[in-house]
C-alpha cells in the first residue's frame, strides 16, 4: 500500500460517525450536487432531518457505497 492510500485510510478513520453533505462529499471526493443525487437514487442512505431537511450521512453508509453494497429501497 502507498502512503498516500495509507494517509486516506487513516484520515477516513478519523471521520465522525455522522457527517454533514459536505463532509460525506469530500470524503467520496465527489459534489455535493453528486452525493444528493446519490441519496435520491436511493444509493446512498442518508436522513434528511429538521425543517431546512439537512442532510447527514452515517459513516457506515460511505462504507457500503465504497464496498459497493447498495442500501435496500
């Protein structure tokens, strides 16, 4: 393993348990645009909470995505 793939893994470590929409995008290194489409797909599980509907994604949810398992509808 590189250091750089090693410096992600240990960076991906150190992300919360539950992150912002900004936080799950930068650590996908994808949009923000991107990561809501993905939610609304129904490809990456997610919840929407409070009036304004803020997003927060669960840890274990980039997981899945990344191990390839998709959320069940």
């Amino acid at each position: 393993m590189s250091s750089e793939s090693s410096a992600a893994l240990t960076q991906f470590d150190e992300l919360p348990a539950v992150l912002t929409s900004r936080e799950a995008a930068k650590a996908l290194r994808i949009g923000v645009k991107e990561l809501r489409q993905l939610i609304d797909r129904g490809d990456l599980a997610a919840a929407r909470l409070g009036p304004r509907r803020v997003i927060r994604v669960a840890k274990s949810a980039l997981l899945d995505i990344l191990r390839g398992i998709r959320r069940e509808k």
